[in-house]
C-alpha cells in the first residue's frame, strides 16, 4: 500500500464514515488538533518520564486515536467500535487524584515551564484545550457527538497540568509562581 494517494491534493479528505470534506473543516481541524495532541505526548514519552506517568500517558495516546476515531466517523452509519465514555473520564479522575496527593496544595496560578518533561506536558496540556475548544465548535454543528468526549478531553488537560506539577516536584524542581507585572 502507498502512503501518497493523490486524493487530498485537491484540498479534500475522505472521512472513515464515508464522504469527503475539505481539509478546513471543522471536523478534519479536530482530528488534527487531536493528532497534535497524541504528538505532543509521544514527545513527553520521549523525554523519559517515571514509568507510573509513561504508562498511563501509552494509554491515552490510544484512547486518543479512538477518539479521533470516533470524531471522523461523525455521520457514519456504521460504529467504529471506537468510543470514549465514562469509565474513560473516571479513569482520568482517578489517576488526577492519586498523582495530586503527591504534590502540596497549590496556592498560585504557576507558569509553564520547569523541567524538559514538565514543560513538554504543558505544551501537552494547551494543545488538549485547543482540541476541546474545537470539539465544542464541532458538537454545535453535529449534536450527535458524546458529550463524553468533551468531558474527557476537559480531564485530560487536568491530568496534564498535575502531571507537570508531579514530575517538577519528583525532579526537586520549584515552580514558578505568576507575578502580576505592573
């Protein structure tokens, strides 16, 4: 099978549930910002983060491709099998939970940044509010989409931000507090 198909030079893609879209779209920028965000991930794996965190960042990066799944398939009459849902989003809240109980109550707004990782997974972290925000402008137009996915991709950018938290603090890193410039 060739990579290259010819079919997108025109400044349309096939969608798995049949029928093409431009590449402009709506739809298509999602599942691209969702792309980025997988990307964004593998890029914080790549930084050799504790196994706890790498293990459970494998499991949201194919949770990512079902959700991306699921959002291109929009419309489709068959199911992808691909679905996002609450045991998904409870997950989430779980791993938030354990991986908070770690670090101290934060009293400040913070900056991004610290180590390599952390601010890898703050990058991380912008680019799921970019897909969320998206998937917000998707589901007005398409109803049809779980309200689950918008719920997930909020959590996951929770888990982010407490993961960068996690790994500065297991690194002995301070965080940098905000200051208001006047």
């Amino acid at each position: 099978m060739k990579i290259y198909t010819k079919t997108g030079d025109t400044g349309e893609t096939g969608l798995p549930g049949g029928g093409r879209v431009r590449k402009d779209a709506t739809v298509t920028e999602l599942c691209g910002t969702v792309d980025e965000l997988n990307t964004a991930l593998g890029l914080v794996r790549a930084t050799q983060v504790p196994g706890d965190i790498d293990r459970l960042l494998d499991r949201i990066q194919n949770q990512l491709f079902d959700l991306g799944a699921e959002v291109a398939r929009l419309g489709a009459k068959t199911n992808s099998g691909c679905r996002i849902g609450a045991a998904d989003v409870r997950a989430l809240e779980e791993a938030i939970d354990h991986f908070d109980a770690e670090l101290p109550p934060l009293k400040n707004f913070i900056l991004p940044g610290g180590t390599f990782a952390a601010a890898e997974i703050h990058f991380a972290r912008a680019v799921c509010r970019r897909a969320e925000r998206g998937l917000v402008g998707l589901m007005r137009e398409s109803p049809a989409l779980s309200a689950e996915i918008l719920i997930y991709l909020n959590r996951l950018s929770d888990l982010l931000f407490v993961m960068a938290r996690l790994v500065n603090a297991r690194a002995g890193q301070p965080e940098t507090i905000w200051r208001h410039h006047e």
